[in-house]
C-alpha cells in the first residue's frame, strides 16, 4: 500500500483550509518536526489525528501514531512524512491488538 498517497495525502488535502495558508508540500521529504517544519505543534497534531482517522476509515484499523512507543524511539517517526508513512506501515503490519 502506498501510505503517502491513500493516507497522509489525503489528510494534508483535507486539513489544507484550515491552517491559515501554511503550505505542506506533499513529498515523503517534507520535514513535520524540527526548524524547518511548516506546521506548529496544533496542525502536526491534527494531521495525527486526522491521519489515524483515515486508518480507520479506509483499513478498518485502529492505530494510535502519538504513543509511547513512538515517542520513545531514539528516531522519531514524525521527522518527515516518509518516516510517518513508514511507522504507519510498521503499526499495520502488527497484529491489530498490538498498535
């Protein structure tokens, strides 16, 4: 499945609207945390949630992306949107009572 394009996009095209003319460039490269992100700390949260909804909407799954477990790694999977993409593909891919 490629996580970028059902997903996260879709996200980042729904949530477009409302965060005030802040332009998230849809590539796997587009930085979510750190100096360079384009989004502040509400929209980085509401594209988490928007996305976990989606999860739930399209796959079926529910995922909890702000979790100890990510938070916990030494990388955080919310550096880019391709990191993100790969941790969603990661919680997908374990056992649904584990994500």
């Amino acid at each position: 499945m490629d996580t970028l394009e059902r997903l996260i996009y879709p996200a980042i095209d729904e949530l477009a609207p409302s965060w005030g003319g802040v332009v998230l460039p849809k590539a796997p490269e587009t930085p979510l945390i750190g100096p360079a992100a384009a989004l502040d700390s509400l929209g980085l949260v509401t594209l988490i949630v928007t996305i976990e909804g989606r999860v739930t909407d399209e796959l079926g799954r529910s995922i909890t992306l702000a979790s100890e477990r990510a938070m916990s790694r030494t990388q955080s999977p919310f550096r880019t949107l391709g990191t993100l993409a790969s941790y969603i593909d990661e919680l997908l891919a374990t056992p649904a009572g584990d994500a």
